[in-house]
C-alpha cells in the first residue's frame, strides 16, 4: 500500500508485475463473497488499486492506448494519433464521448482490470456494503480516478457506474455520511460523471437534492468543507447548464439562497467557493424562462 503512492515509476512498476493486479481483486471478490467487507486486507487491497489507477489514463503504455482508442467509426482522416492521450483536439476527444469501447474482455489480466466492470461493481459493492471510512474513500476514490480524463475509457466507467451497474444509490448514499473526507470523494466523483451530458439526467434525477441538501447555508466550516462546496457547486452547473429542467430542480430543491449565500462570501479562505457558487449562479441566469421563478 505504501509503495503504491510512490509516484509514477511505482505505479507502473506494480501495474507491471504479474499477478499482483490479478491476486489483489480476487481477495477482495472473496471477501465481498464471504460477507466480509470490513477486515483490515481488504482496506489495503482496495487502497492499493486505487493509487495504481491514478492517472491511468495518461501513464498506460502505448499499446493499451491503441487498443482503447480503436474506433468503431472514423473520426478523422488525417488524424494521426490514435495512441496519444494527451494530443488530441477538443473535437476529437467530444466525439469521443458517444464512441463505445472495444468489447470488454470477459478474463481480463492486469492492468486490464484495472477499468473493467468486474472491479467497478466491486468498488460499488464496497461502497455500499463496508463501513470502514478508509475501504469507502479509497473505493469512491479509484472511480474518481476512472472517471478523471477527457477520453473513451473514463466515459465508458461512467456509463458503467450509472446506468449498467446502478450506482447512484450507493454513491449518494456517501453524501450523507459524517466523515467529511469520503463525502469530499464521493462529491468529486459526481462531478466527474456529471460533465458526461448522456448521463446528466440520470445524476439530476437522483442524486440533485441531495448535491443541493449538502451544500452549506452560507460560509463552509473548514478547508476540506470547503472543497466539497466547490465540487457540489461545479457539479450543479454540469447538470444545470444545458438544462432548464435541472436548474428549476435546484430551485425547487431551495438551493438558490445556499448558492447566494455562499457566492457572497468573498475571504480568502473560501474564495473558491464564492467563485464556484458565481460561476453556477451566472448559468442558472441564462434559462431565461426561469427569471420570473428565481425572483419569487
């Protein structure tokens, strides 16, 4: 667990060695299989897939970057970086996001695992089924990492987390916890899943009132208080941006006053918030059909 936050070389060293990937999601499929969420192994298993997913997208070798980014149809002639992540255009990576996956793999190995439905409905199992904060966190965590890029890979985790494995439950459901940490995480991975525009009436629907529930009346209590308020606000503007319905869903969720009263807020220990909460205020201001409600 511990060489597994060691940085880059690390990472793709362990990711590298054979059957560690492999014998660290068999423990933890035993353990969820023997109704044992919460032992001490199974913390540190999951611990270490989450560190060895970080920055996946970006560090994995060349021939896993072609294999992902085969495309089902051609986005471009002369594009000439089908293995790059880090190249290509903002057009590119949009079309990207309605572009499916290669079949998945039904024994994948190694580094495979690493985004395959298997161990994403393991996470999600972990999520709902532990109540070790450190299991939760790392857990939410590893998705947070799956979901972080521009490419088809983290959009494809997406699509799994929300609508093939019904994950929202068990996500919102760390909205509410006490530990500010996992709330933090689980608040950061809906904002990664909520810039997929496919799946944000889905998140709206079930996960929207309890975004705005959580949100602070006016200034947030701490630092990491405050980076959850930032998440929550950039997540609300995600799923409010291109929708009115959504936005009117805030509004009759009474997070209009909690945005207001956070974007007042101008020291600068909470700039950021204030800045989020703008931010959303400003895009809730241009479903001009709603002018007449947000007066009321």
């Amino acid at each position: 667990r511990n060489m597994s936050s060691a940085g880059p070389e690390g990472r793709k060293k362990m990711r590298e060695c054979e059957g560690l990937i492999d014998s660290l999601v068999y423990y933890i499929q035993g353990a969820i299989a023997d109704h044992e969420p919460n032992d001490k192994a199974t913390e540190n298993c999951v611990c270490i897939l989450h560190n060895l997913s970080y920055q996946l997208e970006i560090e994995l070798p060349e021939s896993y970057a072609q294999s992902i980014y085969m495309q089902r149809r051609n986005i471009s002639s002369n594009d000439k970086t089908p293995g790059c992540f880090g190249t290509r255009s903002r057009k590119v990576k949009e079309k990207q996001q309605d572009t499916p996956l290669p079949e998945e793999k039904s024994n994948p190995k190694g580094v495979e695992s690493l985004w395959h439905s298997t161990l994403i409905r393991l996470y999600l199992s972990l999520i709902a089924k532990s109540t070790r904060n450190y299991t939760q966190e790392a857990s939410l965590g590893a998705l947070q990492n799956l979901t972080a890029g521009t490419g088809p890979m983290p959009f494809s985790v997406a699509r799994t987390v929300v609508q093939k494995a019904n994950g929202l439950p068990s996500i919102r459901a760390m909205l509410h916890v006490s530990h500010p940490a996992v709330k933090k995480t689980a608040v950061s991975l809906l904002r990664n899943l909520s810039r997929n525009t496919s799946l944000q009436s889905d998140i709206a629907r079930e996960v929207l009132p309890d975004l705005v529930s959580v949100l602070p009346e006016g200034v947030p209590g701490s630092e990491i208080a405050c980076e959850t308020a930032v998440s929550i606000c950039y997540t609300l503007f995600n799923l409010t941006h291109g929708s009115s319905h959504n936005a009117r869903l805030l509004l009759s969720a009474h997070g209009l006053p909690k945005v207001i009263a956070i974007s007042m807020n101008d020291s600068n220990m909470f700039s950021k918030a204030s800045r989020a909460a703008s931010v959303l205020l400003y895009s809730l201001w241009s479903h001009t059909d709603l002018h007449s409600a947000y007066k009321k």
